[in-house]
C-alpha cells in the first residue's frame, strides 16, 4: 500500500454545483428568491453563467434540504408550505418530541447542557439575524429528539424540519416577539435541568401550538 506524507496538506474543494447551492441558499433564507417562485434550469444557468447539469446538482442539495421543491412536469421552485403542510408538520412534531421527554431521566445535566441556547439565541433577535435564530431553534428541538438515540429518527426529523426552514425565517422576520422565543427556550431547558418532565411537557406543547399558529398566520396573510 502507497504511504503519504500528510504534514501541511490539506483539502478544501467546495465544487461549483456547491457554489451554486449557496448562493441561492441565500437568496432563498433571505427573501430575494420568495416561497413559490419558480426554478427554471436554462435561465438558472445562463444568468449565473454555469452548465445545466450544475444548475440540476445544485437543486438536488437543496431538493434535499427542503428549501426547493421539485416536480417532473414543472421543474423547481422555492419550498411553498401550505396550511396543510404545517399542520401536518406540527402533528408530527407532538408525536415525535413530546414523548421524547420521557428518555431525560436518564441524562446528566451535562448531556442537557447544548440545550442551553437562550443566550445566543437572545443576541441572534437582537441583532435580527434571523437565519442563527431559526438556526438555534431547529437545533434545541433536534437535540430533544436525540434523547430517543436513533438514528434514523434524527435523520427523519431533520429532513421534516427543513421544510419548515423557510416558513420559520418569514415568521422571524415579520414578528416582533422574539422575547417569547428566548424566553420559551430558557424555561424549557429549565425544566428539563430540574427534571420537572411533565410541566415541560404542557410547555412544549404551548411552544409548538403558538409556532404552528404563527407559522399559519405569516402563510395566510397577503404577500
């Protein structure tokens, strides 16, 4: 077998269909390109001035991450959640993270600790960084789920909540309470800290009701 010196070597190759993803990643989390809007390949790659099969690898990354929505016969566009989407979304999100407070018990108040995120979340509001703010809230809430230990549960309710991405950003933006959320997030690592797991439950619960209120709210009111 070959060896290799691997002293001061090191690989950072980010491939253009990667560079394509990010930038429209960002016009998408910012609300340039807004939920709806269509996709289409040949003008995708001319504008950026790339090949159609780059243009078709980058939707496929963000196909993956929810932001994009692909159809056979229309081709893509921006993630567009309906009323039923979110229901349907947040029936899910009960069932998965309420029972996966049952498994705290067994958790040192250092496996809660990254459930702490109050803090950076209160300086994301303050400075309207709304992508770390929805960033920070999808992270407390998959951490909950981790508690269960499978595997393939985190990877299910991680591609679920990335279709909530873009709808989470547009109620960040347009709401005014961020307080709400950091207060939400302190008083249920609180609870979880002093073990009181059926008081968290009731909270939680009130979490996801508001969250799924507003999410509706922002989706029903004109553009």
């Amino acid at each position: 077998m070959a060896e290799f010196a691997s002293e001061g070597f090191t690989i950072s190759r980010v491939s253009t269909a990667d560079q394509v993803a990010a930038l429209l990643r960002d016009k998408i989390l910012s609300g340039e390109l807004k939920p709806g809007t269509p996709l289409q390949e040949v003008p995708l790659a001319t504008a950026i001035g790339v090949a159609r099969n780059t243009i078709r690898e980058a939707m496929r990354v963000l196909v993956y991450e929810g932001l994009v929505r692909h159809s056979p016969r229309r081709g893509g566009s921006v993630t567009a959640l309906t009323e039923d989407d979110v229901t349907d979304i947040y029936k899910l999100r009960r069932w998965i993270e309420l029972p996966a407070l049952d498994n705290v018990a067994a958790l040192t108040t250092d496996d809660l600790r990254p459930l702490d995120v109050a803090a950076e979340l209160k300086k994301a509001v303050e400075s309207r960084d709304w992508n770390r703010v929805v960033e920070l809230d999808m992270a407390f809430h998959r951490r909950l789920v981790a508690f269960v230990g499978s595997v393939r549960l985190d990877q299910f309710y991680r591609t679920l909540l990335s279709e909530l991405r873009i709808g989470l950003m547009l109620v960040d933006r347009t709401s005014s309470d961020g307080a709400r959320l950091v207060t939400d997030h302190q008083e249920l690592y609180e609870m979880l800290v002093a073990r009181r797991i059926s008081e968290c439950k009731d909270a939680l619960r009130l979490h996801l009701d508001r969250a799924e209120s507003d999410l509706k709210s922002v989706i029903g009111s004109p553009s």
